[in-house]
C-alpha cells in the first residue's frame, strides 16, 4: 500500500544541491518548507532528469521564498510499472503543480483546505445549502451534499461554474470537477464534486430550493458559515424517496462541522461588491396580519415624465408599490378586478417570467392597507419596491429592434408611447429609490 511508504523518510537534497542526486530509476517528490508535496514526477536517470527539467525555473522563482527539496524512491526499471506508481502517487496526494501548466508562474501554492474555504465563501454568496452529510457508504467515501437553487430554466449555474473554475486555476491540490450538466435546452445545470481529506463534497442543482430558505438553519462546513437544511426539513423530504433509495439511505443533518478548520475568513468582511451575487429578498419583511387586522403605512407620490407612482412605506422603512399601480402602468387599468383579472395568478406568472429567481416564492396576498395621513383605507397586493422595478425592467415585452435603441439609447419616445415603455426607458439609468424622501429629509 502506497499509505505505508513513509515518503518523509526517502532520502532528499535542496533543490539548490539538485547535481548531488543519484543516477537511478525512480520516482521523486518535491517538498516546500512546510513538507507539502507539490510536485511528482518518474525517471529512468534521476541526477540527469533534473539537469535540464521542465519545472526547473518555476521552481527556482518559488524556491525564493520557500526552500524546496527532493525525495526520491528508487524502483525497478520496469518503465509501464513506474508510469502507474506515479500516477497513484499523484492520485494519492494530489500535488498542485502537476495540475497546474508550466507556463504559469506559481508565486504561491495554496493550501487545501485554503481552496476549499475559499470554494465555500463563493458558494455562499449564491444561496448554496447544506442538505446533509452521509457518513456511512460500501462503495463510496463519505460525502456532505449541498445545493444551489434553480427555479424552472433560472439559477447561478453559469456563475458557479465560473467560479469554480477559477478556484481550479489556483496551484492547489483541491479541485472541482463538473462530473455532470444537463443540456442547453434543460438549463445547462452543473453537478460538482470535490474531495478533501478522504470526505467527498457534492454540489448541484435543487428546483424551488427557495420555498426551504426561509425556515433554514445554519451551519458551517470548514469553518465556513452556510444556510442548511434543518432536521426536520430533511426528514420531509427523506421521506419522499423510496425506502431503498440507496443514494439516501445514510443520509442525515449535518450537526458538528466534518471538516473542523480554522476560519480565514473569521475577521474579514464580505465582499459586498461582488457582481455576480444576487441575494434572495427576505420574505418576513412582511409578516402576515391577523384577519381583521389592517397594516399602517405611509404613502408619497413621484413622478417619472408625466408617469405617477404611489410609494407605500411601512414601519421598518421599506418600501412597496401596490398592484393597481403596476395593473394601471402596465395594463392602462386602473382598478383591475380581483376575480376576473385573476391579479395572485397573473401576477405571480410575471414574476416567473423574470429572468432571476430573486423573488421566487414570494408570497402575494390582499390584504387591508390604511394611510396613516389621511386614514384611507384600501385593499391591495403590495409589491417591494425593487420587485415592481425589475417587473418594469422586463426585456420580453419589446422585440429586438425596440430593444435595441433603448439599451444603446437611440430610442425617441413620442407622445402615443404607454407609461410602461416611458418608465423602462427611464429605469434603464435610474431608481425610483432615488425619487423618494425619507423622513431624514422630509
């Protein structure tokens, strides 16, 4: 078994001393200072392989900083028994540099388990979960499952794999591999896998994954804080497999941190900049009332062109537009019918239709409204503010050659265009957030 070599105790020189190693059949390994193997290679003539090796100057930069050397194990000439030896090897401790082309100046090798806390700060930042860790497998290594959302045809796919892929570009020994995709037309979803310290990490897509944020728990996996399913989460779902669903069976919430390493991340702030983070809007901005309740707002009026939008505010400050603006922007209807314009049903199918799954799984409903400065009462579906404006902001409702002079701003409005085109001209450079007065400038 290649565990029992103990590669510590192979004889080695400096990689500055590299003229004093023997000439022999062998298989040699390079160590920085920290006795990290970085490198695995095989030789039929060690002292002249290292005469004029293809790693030589990159090495030599590293070795600046962080004093290399080689060990080398003497083998048998059998050359086909030596390609395989190496490659069990570098299976077995995954050095960095054989995954990494030469042509790349490696200035720091990073740790494993720097790689993947890295990997997992990225993950969060795309609303990946925790399902559970399996412990217990005949035929494969125990494995931590995680998701990311995906809503119908919508998700982070394409910004995970892009992010993933450039964790791959780091000189580590930990890499991802995307080890399944669905088709274009189903999505283009990636599955991932990684290993570390003999546990398997599995990504991949879960529909509606939303619908289980809210009522999540958190938990860290290497040091890194991450939503999770909680128990009882997973025990309904769980349930929905068949009993001998092998892939389940040992299946359970995770509890204790697998992978107990300390947090890099501990004292530093987010990235808040981060492009490619799309948050999931908090649905408890809005606690349902009581039946007979009435929830107190505040409402103000601004103006886009000759367009009027009624702002609504609630106590904590956030802001919503109720439906009849939208219905009336939208649909030139002021006062649209709640039975027969089917407004829950409609207006849950627009949002579908954008292309985020930001506010997917919010929950629409009628409820009472009174206007707290002139004791106005109305019944109405309220809308956060950034929903109605991504709702105005819809692309699919223009064809190309509009779409076009609008984005480039070509566009020449007239006097017969709808409030609808006027409102997502003007959103395309500002936010109607910007309109608003707040009681610190009232």
């Amino acid at each position: 078994m290649l565990e029992n070599i103990k590669i510590s105790e192979l004889p080695s020189v400096y990689l500055v001393d590299k003229d004093r190693l023997p000439n022999c059949v062998a298989i040699y390994f390079v160590f920085d200072s920290k006795g990290q193997i970085i490198y695995i290679g095989r030789t039929i003539n060690l002292v002249e392989r290292w005469k004029a090796h293809h790693r030589f100057n990159q090495l030599k930069r590293f070795n600046r900083k962080n004093t290399l050397s080689i060990s080398w194990l003497t083998c048998s000439s059998d050359i086909e028994n030596l390609s395989n030896l190496e490659n069990e090897f570098i299976k077995l401790y995954k050095p960095p540099l054989n995954w990494s082309k030469v042509v790349v100046p490696i200035r720091k090798i990073t740790p494993s388990e720097t790689a993947l806390q890295q990997s997992l700060q990225q993950l969060g930042k795309f609303n990946v979960m925790i399902v559970g860790f399996d412990p217990i497998s005949d035929r494969e290594p125990p494995t931590i499952y995680l998701v990311y959302p995906v809503y119908g045809m919508k998700g982070f796919s394409g910004s995970i794999r892009t992010a993933l892929k450039n964790i791959n570009k780091k000189a580590s020994s930990l890499k991802w591999k995307e080890y399944k995709t669905y088709s274009k037309s189903s999505g283009k979803f990636g599955f991932w896998e990684t290993e570390y310290n003999g546990l398997r990490i599995n990504l991949s897509p879960f529909d509606s994954l939303v619908y289980f944020m809210e009522h999540s728990t958190r938990r860290t996996l290497a040091g890194i804080e991450l939503m999770a399913f909680s128990r009882e989460q997973l025990e309904l779902i769980l349930d929905k497999k068949e009993e001998n669903d092998e892939n389940t069976s040992g299946l359970e919430a995770l509890e204790d941190d697998p992978i107990p390493v300390e947090n890099i991340y501990r004292n530093q702030p987010l990235n808040s900049n981060y492009k490619n983070t799309v948050e999931v809007e908090p649905w408890e901005e809005l606690e349902q009332m009581a039946e007979g309740e009435v929830r107190v707002m505040t409402r103000q009026f601004v103006y886009v062109d000759d367009i009027e939008i009624e702002v609504c505010t609630n106590d904590n400050g956030k802001h919503f537009v109720r439906h009849n603006v939208y219905w009336w922007i939208m649909h030139n209807h002021k006062n649209p019918s709640r039975q027969y314009d089917c407004i829950i049903e409609n207006t849950k199918n627009s949002v579908d239709r954008l292309p985020t799954i930001r506010w997917s799984g919010y929950k629409f409903r009628f409820e009472m409204i009174r206007f707290s400065e002139d004791d106005v009462e109305v019944e109405s579906v309220l809308f956060p503010l950034a929903m109605f404006e991504d709702l105005m902001k819809n692309k699919s409702r223009f064809n190309s050659q509009v779409l076009e002079q609008i984005l480039k701003g070509e566009y020449k409005s007239t006097d017969y265009d709808r409030g609808s085109i006027k409102l997502f001209v003007w959103l395309q450079s500002n936010s109607i957030s910007s309109l608003l007065q707040t009681n610190n400038n009232q």
